[in-house]
C-alpha cells in the first residue's frame, strides 16, 4: 500500500511498520478461516510486504521487541505456507520466491518424509541448489520429540523450508563488536573487514513441520543423533584446503624457538628435549589455526543464537556446510577459529622417497604422496586418486555376449547390442513406437506416438512422482470452422496438429481437444433428378495450449495469452494448416482465445486415495460406472421403441395421390401425408414408382398397399442413396395374383394386398 507514498521503506515509522503486519496476519487467518487457498499473486504481495518490513526500523528497536517481530515474520510465513497447502493432495509443494523470501511448502506423508528423505529449497524454483532438510528417522521418535501423541504414519505433514537475506535476529548481536567471538570469526577476512561484530555466514534458514492445514509448527526438540540434517549455503567463503596449515618440524637443538610461518596468526614452538623428546631429538608436525563453521540456531528462549543442539558434519566445502541438529527451526552458520595442534614422535624423521621395502611399522600418518611405481601387491582398500601406472594385472574384461539379467548400474556407454533381458527401470529415452502397455513411470520426454491406452477418467490413486510446476497455465482455443462431414478421430488429432504448429511457442503443448460437429444446413442439388440433399456441418474445436511460464519465458498469464492469440490469428497460417489436414473442412470461421486456469491437483481425492488407495475400490468403481452405462443404453432404446412403435387402431383413411400416370417427387404430394399414429391406405391404380425421402413419411405408422379391387400386389423398397439418406421405393412388380404369398415373402420382399407394413 505504501509503494509510491514514501520514497524508502526506512522512512516507514514503527507504528504503521507494526500496523502492515497486523493487517497481513488478519488477511490470512480470515482466508484460512474461510477454507480458501491462496493465489501466486497473492502470495507474492505478501513476499513484497514482508521484504519492505525488513527494511524498516521495526527491526531496530530495543532487543526484546525486535525479537518479537521477528519471529511475528515468521508467523506469516507459516500462515501463508498454510494458506498455500490448503486442500493440497500428497506430493504437492508451491514456492514462494520474491524480495528477500526464497520459500518452498510440501505437503506428504510421514512416512515417505522421515525415512531417508532429502527435500531441496530449489524444488520450488529458487536458484539455491544448495540450501536442504534431510530425514531419516521415524514417527515414533517423531513423537517423542514432539510430542504429538496422535501422529500415524499416513498421516500428512506440512514442510516448509526458506532462506531470509535479511538476518531480522540482528539485534543480537548488538555488543558483540570485537570481542573475542567476533575477532575469531574473522579472523581470515582482510582489511577493514577484520573489524565488526560477529561474522554471520549464512542467510537465515528456516525448517518446519506442521500437521496437515496447521499454521503452527510442531516444537520438534531431542530428535535421535542423525535423524535431522540441515544443509546451508554459505554467504562468505571457508577455507577447504586443510593442508594449507600443516606443518612438520625437527627439534635437534633444546631451547630453540622456531617460527610456524601459520597463514592467519604469527605462532611458534620452543624445543624441550624434556618434554617431547625422552631428552634428545624429537619431530613433530603443528596444524596451524585456521576459521571453520558452526552451526548455531535461534533459541526462542534465550533469545539469543545457540549451538548446543547442532553439531559439524565433516566434509564441508566452501559454499555448503550440513549440520546435524537434534530441533527443527530457525538455523544460521556461525565461524570460529581452531587452537593449533601438535603431534610428536621421536622415531627416525621420514625419508624425502620412498622406501624400497615398507617400513616394518606402520608410519603414524599415510605419505601424502602415492609410491612412483606401483606396489608389488594390491593394497587393502582402494586409494583415493588412481595409481599412476597400471597394475600387473588387468581387470576383468568385459563379458563377450550379454549377460541375462541386468547389471546393478548403468553402464557409461551403450552396449553394442541389447540385453537378453528387458530392464527393470525405463529407459531414458522413449522407444521408436509407443509400447503395448504403458511404462510404469513416465518417460523423460513425449513419445514420438501416442501410446495405445488412453487416458484415465479419473484422478490417479497416488500423485505424480514430481510436483507438477506451479505456474503452468492453460489458455483456451475455440475454432469455428465449415466442414462438409461430421468430424472424426483424425480430424481431432490433425487439428491439434495444426494449433500447436501454430501456435510455435517451445514447450507449449496442445491439449484437452474436443470437436463438437452440427449439422447447420441442407442444400439441394438441383443437377440430380432425384434431389439429393447435402449437409454442411459446424464444427465447434475447444483446446487447451498449455505452459509453464517460466520454461517459455513469459512474466504473465496475459502476455501468454496475448502470444497465443497473435500467433493464431497472424495471417492465414493456422486456416492453412487446417485446410491441408482435414480434407473435410473447407472453412475456418473464428479464432477466440482466454485464460482458462492455472494447473493445480484434482478438485477432490477418489474414493481410493481418501480411504490410502485400493486397487479393489478402483476396479468396483468401473464395474459401476460400466454397468450404469449399459442399463442408460437399454432405457434409452426401450424409449426409442415404445416412441416409435405404431399403435394399432381401427380408424382408416384413403389417400389418393393426384396423377397416378406422373411420378410423385420428393417433398411434393408426400409432405402432405400427416396421420400421426393412424392407419392409412393408399390407392395406387396404375403408379409404376414412388419416391419419397424416408424423413417425409416417418411419421406414418403404419402403410397399407392395395389397389382399387385389392388384386394388385405391390412391393415396398427402402434403399440408401450415394449421400446416405433414405429412398422409399413402391411399385408394381407384376407378380400373378394366384401365387400363394405369406404376409411378407423374404425371396422377393413383396407384400399380399390388403396386408399391413408393421415397419416402414
């Protein structure tokens, strides 16, 4: 709201500062209390707020109320995690990346959470690839340290995981400015930088848990030694090259000092032959000091950065560093400085080369150089680099024909010809032709063809192995085009074809495509004698072109919209596409375009998925909806039947059609038959033909056929035209009055006189 009033969020007094944040929460617990979610746009105004809040002097007052606002930010960081997770499925996570804020919220089971499970800020989209949460524990010790009692293994949890870059704890570290802490945590910087309070390492980072839809963290506290890890990118670069400050001496002279020539400090080591060397010469090596991480966290109760809880996991580099931590929480990398180290020994000093034979004792430490020529017999583990020379021996060589059964791990390059056995993963690439039945997880990129099962109705039971990107979009396409024949499965697929070609944006696709044709008017062919009707039909296309924003590079649904729709309507391209795909259409009317939706999970679980997912559930529920099916079918025919189905009366009529000498024309004297449910006659004395179009007379029940004395015998045909309508054909075929028929002779599909048509 004050974007534009001020001209620096610092001028922003305390009391509006606090006014800004009270109206923040409000809006949220009243969205969550109304059981909505949030959008994206929503939640990056509330990035946007939090980011100005940082930057004003609500952070700068007396500790303790700096403190409370701090942890006030991130109460609205778990209240809009909550909002965004409201209503989510298992495996989905939205991010929130914006301002000083990189966020990810996911939403799984405990199960699948705790037990060996690593979740990355970056899923979400933020450029930290380094910044993680690792699990590996289980939910009983979860509820130990915890202490939520009613927690089962499927049930759902809520993890959040951020960065702030503004350290919002500050206050702090007020005091701290050149004390012994804050000198060894810079002690490797340079210059001016040597000087200040302690040096923080690392953005604040943040690890929750929460029941599903909660807004307030669970206080995880005395988790088990390995159960819970933090990785956290460092801001300010350690030092990992460890052999930088090792040094080996020899004292051969009691009293002497010598210089240890440390990188950071100015040390030194006086020889005591009494001391170190049983009276006489002794060696030793001196690890100089050098800075190295800590892990510290915020402690609500001190309100003060601690490290009891957290300890260094070794092997670090110089941007990431892990801590192993028994609490979730608020986390921070801290520095300190290591005390200098000694190691003596009054053996014989090291040779500059090796040995020819190995020393009888193993030395106290390995040689930090490998041998120059291999070792006559293999060592007991392998070194670290690979030997300089090769072995006596080779290695196994590779075996000359494929094995059956597939090896453990890939191998680096493709094998000349492929295995006996099918693979148990799928391959990386799809094959050449889709496969009989689908792969059991999804291929790395679409198959050349579609595969031959369709896809499902209905929500799958469990979700997706990765979250789908929260800024996929779908814009909605509707096409109004002529054709000259209903629409078919091809003509979907072609038309699809020519959108996305189109369309011609990388990465967007073409989906949901549906044709709805309608027959919008007859013309008549007046080069036919016979009359022909032609149909022309409206095809209605809806499709969906869908992307992900951020692969297609557009900052906005409607800049997306705006590409699609000047993409398909730039000339006659896609009216081109189309004509020369689908030989049936010969026009394209229209092109509209419009935002439809941006992809989120199924609006609700299946029955399965609420009640943890049953194959036997899935498979009643298509019988169901089978048998549904067939019973709508059979009501649907038995009320074409009985609506159809001439009704038996005695009242009768005589029809007499005009000229018998002419014949009588389609839409002419026929039309003018309209009896509805009663029995007609029709006189024909001497017609030789009549046509009618079956449309004319279909609401004639029932037909009876006879001549002025009943003695003529006349033969009803019903046929079908080039163009697919009906013809109705009577006419005398000349047959002897004498020869006995019964009421409908199949040789010859002639009727008795006086007999009654039942079906016309």
């Amino acid at each position: 709201v004050l974007v534009g009033v001020v001209d620096v969020p610092s001028e922003v007094i305390y009391d509006v500062a606090s006014g800004s944040h009270f109206f923040l929460q409000t809006i949220l617990r009243a969205t969550l209390s109304a059981d909505v979610g949030i959008s994206t746009a929503s939640t990056d105004d509330v990035g946007n707020a939090l980011t100005y809040l940082f930057q004003t002097s609500w952070f700068n007052e007396s500790s303790t109320e700096s403190f409370v606002n701090a942890m006030n930010v991130s109460n609205v960081l778990s209240l809009a995690s909550a909002a965004q997770l409201y209503g989510a499925y298992d495996g989905v996570g939205y991010d929130l990346n914006i301002g000083d804020i990189d966020m990810y919220s996911y939403r799984t089971a405990a199960s699948s959470l705790l037990e060996d499970a690593s979740v990355e800020l970056s899923l979400g989209g933020s450029s930290d690839t380094i910044t993680s949460a690792y699990f590996n524990t289980d939910v009983s010790e979860l509820i130990t340290a915890s202490g939520e009692s009613s927690l089962v293994s499927s049930d759902l949890l809520d993890l959040r995981i951020h960065t702030l870059s503004s350290n919002i704890y500050d206050a702090a570290l007020e005091g701290t400015y050149g004390s012994p802490a804050a000198v060894a945590s810079r002690l490797d910087q340079k210059g001016s930088a040597m000087n200040g309070k302690t040096l923080l390492r690392s953005k604040l980072t943040g690890v929750q848990l929460s029941l599903q839809d909660s807004t307030e963290p669970m206080e995880i506290r005395s988790l088990p030694a390995g159960a819970f890890q933090v990785t956290l990118a460092a801001t300010v670069a350690f030092n990992t090259s460890f052999n930088a400050f090792k040094r080996t001496f020899s004292c051969s002279v009691d009293g002497s000092v010598l210089d240890m020539n440390c990188p950071l400090t100015s040390e030194t080591h006086t020889c005591d032959f009494a001391a170190h060397g049983d009276d006489g010469t002794y060696f030793f090596e001196y690890t100089c000091p050098y800075v190295e991480p800590t892990c510290l966290y915020w402690d609500e109760t001190t309100l003060d950065f601690e490290g009891d809880d957290c300890t260094l996991v070794s092997g670090y580099s110089t941007d990431a560093v892990t801590c192993e931590c028994t609490r979730t929480g608020i986390f921070i990398l801290g520095a300190n400085s290591t005390q200098p180290l000694h190691a003596f020994y009054t053996t014989d000093a090291p040779t500059q080369v090796p040995t020819p034979i190995p020393s009888p004792e193993p030395t106290h430490i390995p040689t930090p150089e490998p041998s120059a020529a291999p070792t006559p017999l293999p060592t007991a583990e392998p070194t670290h680099v690979p030997t300089p020379l090769p072995t006596y021996l080779p290695s196994n060589p590779p075996s000359g024909v494929p094995t059956y059964l597939p090896t453990s791990d890939p191998t680096a390059q493709p094998t000349m010809q492929p295995t006996m056995q099918p693979t148990y993963e799928p391959t990386p690439r799809p094959s050449t032709n889709p496969s009989i039945v689908p792969v059991p997880a999804p291929s790395h990129s679409p198959s050349v063809l579609p595969t031959l099962v369709p896809p499902t109705s209905f929500p799958t039971h469990m979700p997706s192995a990765i979250p789908t990107k929260s800024d996929t979009v779908a814009i909605s396409v509707e096409l109004i085009c002529t054709a000259s024949a209903a629409s078919t499965q091809s003509d979907v697929t072609n038309i699809a074809s020519a959108v996305e070609s189109t369309v011609n944006i990388a990465n967007a696709v073409v989906k949901n495509t549906q044709i709805t044709s309608v027959s919008s008017r007859r013309l008549s062919d007046k080069q036919s004698q016979k009359h022909r009707r032609l149909a022309t039909y409206t095809w209605t296309v809806l499709c969906d072109v869908e992307a992900s924003l951020s692969e297609i590079g557009e900052s906005s649904v409607s800049s997306f919209e705006a590409t699609v729709g000047v993409n398909l309507n730039s000339g006659t391209t896609l009216s081109d596409a189309i004509l020369a795909s689908v030989s049936s259409v010969t026009s394209l009317d229209d092109i509209s375009t419009s935002f439809t939706t941006r992809h989120a999970p199924s609006p609700s679980p299946t029955e399965a998925t609420k009640s943890g997912g049953s194959g036997s559930s899935s498979a009643s529920a298509n019988i169901i909806i089978i048998s549904m099916s067939c019973l709508g079918a059979i009501l649907i025919g038995l009320f074409i039947y009985f609506r159809t189905r001439p009704k038996i009366t005695d009242e009768n009529e005589d029809v007499k059609f005009g000229d018998p000498e002419n014949e009588i024309e389609n839409g002419n004297q026929m039309e003018s038959i309209e009896m509805g449910n009663r029995t007609t006659n029709v006189n024909l004395p001497t017609v030789t033909s009549l046509q009618a179009n079956r449309a004319d007379i279909i609401s004639l029940d029932r037909l009876e056929i006879t001549d002025e004395d009943s003695t003529q015998l006349h033969e009803l045909r019903l046929s079908r035209n080039s163009r697919g309508s009906n013809e109705s054909e009577c006419s005398s075929p000349g047959i002897n009055r004498n020869r006995e028929l019964s009421a409908f002779d199949p040789a010859i599909h002639s009727y008795k006189p006086g007999v009654r048509i039942e079906q016309l």
